[in-house]
C-alpha cells in the first residue's frame, strides 16, 4: 500500500526499481464533499449522500480495472469520512457544512493513525427549469472536481455538465394536470442523474493516478510518444496500420447502413495535431460513412459534421476502437441525439 504518495509522485522511476514498490498495489484516497460556495448542494442531504455513495464505489471498485492492472496497481483503497472522523478522536463535529477547501485538506492529511495518498474534492451545483413549451421541469447540473496529494500537486480535475439541454425529469418525478411531483421521485431522479457524473469522473481519476504512480507497462505501454501521457499513443499515425485494423477508403455501403443518412456532431478534446489527422482518416473509413466536415478547430479541440447512414450506438463503437487502436484512453458520451463529445483522458507518469 502506497503511504506516502507525494514520494511516489516525485520518485516514480525510482520505484520501479525497489522492492517497496513491487509491494504497492493500491493507493489510500478519500472523497470529500466541498459545498463552502452557498450556490452549490449543501452536504448531509440526500442527494449528496447518494453522489458520495456513488464517488466511493467507483474509485473502489472501478471499471477500468484492467487498466489499473496494467500500470501495476490492484485498486485504490477508499475511506469514509465520517467513519475516519469518528476513529479519530480528533473532537470534529462529522456533520459540519459549508467548509472552506483549506479546512478539508487539513482534516484530510492529519488523521491519526491514516495516511491519505490523495484527496478528492468536489462541488455540485444543481437546480430544475421549465421547459419553456411543455412545462415539464428539466434538471440542469454541472459538478467541480479536483485530486490534490500531500504537497499540493493537482493530479486530476475538471468542470462536468450532466446535460447543456437539461434532463427532463419524468414519471413521478414531473406535475401531470393537478397533481404535483412527489418530492422522493424528485430526490432518486437527481440523484440517479448526478450519480451518473460521479461514477464517470472516479473512473477517469482512477486511471489518471494509476498512471502518475504505475511501476508496470502493459498494452498502453508500447513504443511512441504521444498525447494523453501514454508512450504509443501515435502508433495509428506512425505505422498507418493497428491492431489489424487498416485504414481503407469511404465505403458508403455494408451491413447496417439501410438508414437514412443522419448528420451527428462529434467533438473531441485533449488531443493533439497528428491524433486529429488520424481521426480524420479513420471516421473516413467507417462503413455507411456519407461526408465529414469540419465545424470548428483549436489548438486541442476539433468538431466534425459527420454523415453518415450507421445508427448511434455502431458510431460509438467505432469511436471506442479507434482509440483503442491509437493508444488513448477517452472518455465518451452523448449529448441529446446528434451530438458525441469525446474527451481524451491526460495520463501521464512523472
């Protein structure tokens, strides 16, 4: 079990090489809810509790374990605050609301007889809006978040919407003619939708650690260099063939591609100037492919209008092969019926 995280961090090619470090198979982290700005859900409530629920399981039982493995870690080791909080017998009152981040980080790193490799730290903001037609109420909601070890060092983070549109909330959960919406309907849907967002951003903090303190280099890790942290990310561009897969011209016909043509809207993030020409070749050779146009560019963001006859859900699966192929972990997701936004995991091992 890795006790001193900061070490890890700043000595991660000398681990490799120690006996300690074959030993460290998983990392001690704690999730704690940061509600000081008085715009964000306050802690003890239940929606709250059902996201930390939510935050725990993830990062303990992550489903991205096989990539854990293959940076050498068995998992990561989650503690519960309020239990922490209660062995300590520091005299902290457990139900304490609207705390300052610096109150956290203290309460965090000075548990008697615990040695915190890192602290997850997040806000929630959340409120319902008519729809301005049907009436019905929408849940909008964004989540902050953060990773911080014992000297300070950001290891992950970043700003979550659920949905820009808004969630309809439905069912029980809605006011149909004269009956109003049953307040525990009310609760579960926000808390099943915000539950959503916890378990996506544990899943991505758990790799993103993995590959900070990682002694051991599997599949991910092959030759190259490229964006995401990962060696090998290039290895679609470099060698033009991966995995079996090549890159072949548009092909407009095949299995599946009986529908009418629908143009979908895909961005991606955290990418880098070859990974985007790679992009560029690979969704020109997917079956049922129609056209591709680009709609907006930056340094590390590019969006595509890309037509094709494929249903949604073949568009994802290319999606996900393709950067298996290339080496790059993301993180994909819808937005309503037209748009897929896919973020590249950073991952990085210094």
């Amino acid at each position: 079990m890795l006790k001193s995280f900061a070490a890890a961090v700043m000595a991660v090619g000398a681990l490799a090489g120690t006996a300690s470090a074959a030993a460290a198979q998983t990392v001690d982290v704690i999730v704690m809810q940061s509600d000081a700005d008085p715009n964000s859900l306050r802690r003890g409530i239940q929606v709250q509790r059902g996201m930390l629920n939510v935050w725990n399981g993830a990062l303990n039982g992550p489903a991205i374990g096989s990539y854990l493995k293959q940076y050498g870690l068995d998992g990561l080791d989650v503690y519960d605050e309020t239990a922490v909080i209660v062995d300590s017998g520091l005299g902290y009152d457990p139900n304490r609301e609207r705390r300052q981040d610096a109150e956290l980080l203290s309460l965090a790193f000075s548990f008697p007889g615990q040695s915190i490799d890192a602290v997850v730290l997040y806000t929630v903001y959340a409120k319902a809006v008519p729809h301005p037609y049907t009436k019905i109420s929408l849940l909008r909601a964004s989540m902050q978040y953060r990773v911080l070890n014992r000297d300070g060092r950001v290891l992950a983070g970043d700003n979550v919407q659920l949905d820009t549109e808004g969630i309809p909330l439905t069912g029980c959960a809605t006011q149909i003619a004269d009956i109003a919406p049953d307040d525990q309907c009310v609760r579960d849907a926000v808390t099943e939708n915000l539950g959503r967002m916890a378990s996506d951003a544990a899943n991505r903090i758990a790799i993103q650690i993995a590959s900070i303190i990682g002694q051991q280099y599997g599949s991910l890790h092959t030759s190259g260099g490229g964006a995401g942290g990962a060696p090998g990310a290039n290895v679609a561009i470099d060698g033009g063939t991966t995995h079996g897969a090549v890159l072949s011209g548009p092909s407009s016909g095949g299995y599946g591609c009986d529908n009418l043509p629908v143009t979908y809207l895909l961005t991606f993030t955290g990418i880098d100037a070859r990974q985007k020409n790679a992009i560029e070749e690979f969704m020109s050779s997917w079956s049922c492919y129609s056209n591709l146009e680009l709609e907006d560019e930056s340094l590390t963001r590019v969006t595509y209008r890309y037509k094709t006859k494929a249903d949604r859900a073949r568009i994802m699966r290319n999606i996900r092969l393709m950067f298996e192929a290339m080496g790059v972990f993301v993180d994909p997701r819808t937005l309503g019926e037209r748009e897929i936004v896919v973020d590249a995991v950073t991952l990085r091992n210094d």
